[in-house]
C-alpha cells in the first residue's frame, strides 16, 4: 500500500522533473541563440564557436541522462531536489565513478556521448575565442539572449521553493 508520504515524494519528483526538463531547453536555446550570434559576429572562428556549442550542447545532455538515472533510482535527497544549482552540482562534481560506469554500461550512446565530450575537451584551446569572446559580450543581441536566459533560470528556481 502507498502511503501519503510516498504519494507527496512521487508528486515533488514529477514537479523537479517538469522544472529540470524546462530549464535545460531554456538554456539549450540559449546556446542556440548565442551560437547563431557568436559566428555572426566573428565568422572566421566559425569552426572554434561550433565546437564549443557542440561541447554545451553534449554537457547538458549528460546532465539530463545522470538526472533521469539518479531521480529514476530515487538517488537525490530533499533538500537537492529544492534547488537546480545543487542539482548540477550532484550531476556534476557529485557525480561517481561506480555511476558513470553503470550508465555507460546500460544505455551505449551515453558512452558514445562521454568520449566526444572527453575527446573535445582533450583538444580544446582555451584561447581559441579570447578576442572573439569579449567581442560576443559586447553584442546587443546575445546580451538580450543571456539576460532572457537569467530570467528564465530565476523563475523556475522560484518554481523549485
């Protein structure tokens, strides 16, 4: 028989679910917003901004699996699932060894995922961008995209209380 305590925690788990899923779209379409504006304003380092969005766009791919694995096997404790920051966090620099090789081991593409991820990291240039960058910053357009991006992210924090 399920009790009412298990009924609220099975509620707040589909609740922090609907609000993870909305909040890597948001920032999934940021990335594609400044992706878009960051090789307009600097098209000859098309090639350096594509690898870098391609690195955003693997990373919270990586997030959403480890979200679904942890929430699917009830790894997360209250207090983590009050808050998106903390979620990233166990996601990220929470996350083990034993976990990572269990997902590669169930699901074959979340370990094709992990070697483009390692293997772009291996060969990034931290500076391939510098100057570019501070140009990309200066945009009205991707400050516009960046503000909307904060915007949203405070809101469904505010969801997450």
């Amino acid at each position: 028989m399920v009790n009412e305590y298990s009924k609220v925690k099975v509620h707040r788990a589909a609740i922090v679910h609907d609000i993870f899923r909305r909040s890597q779209k948001s920032y999934l379409d940021f990335v594609d917003a400044a992706e878009r504006r960051a090789i307009e304003v600097s098209p000859d380092k098309k090639v350096a901004w594509q690898t870098i969005f391609r690195l955003q766009r693997l990373l919270k791919k990586r997030q959403s699996w480890r979200f679904e694995y942890l929430l699917g096997r009830a790894q997360f404790d209250e207090m983590t699932l009050r808050s998106l920051t903390k979620i990233e966090e166990r996601l990220d620099q929470g996350w083990r060894e034993s976990e990572e090789a269990d997902l590669k081991a169930r699901i074959g593409s979340y370990g094709d995922f992990a070697r483009e991820i390692d293997d772009i990291q291996s060969k990034w240039d931290t500076h391939a961008v510098d100057g570019p960058t501070r140009v990309l910053d200066q945009d009205a357009q991707y400050r516009e995209a960046r503000l909307a991006l904060a915007d949203r992210a405070q809101k469904l924090a505010a969801e997450m209380k």
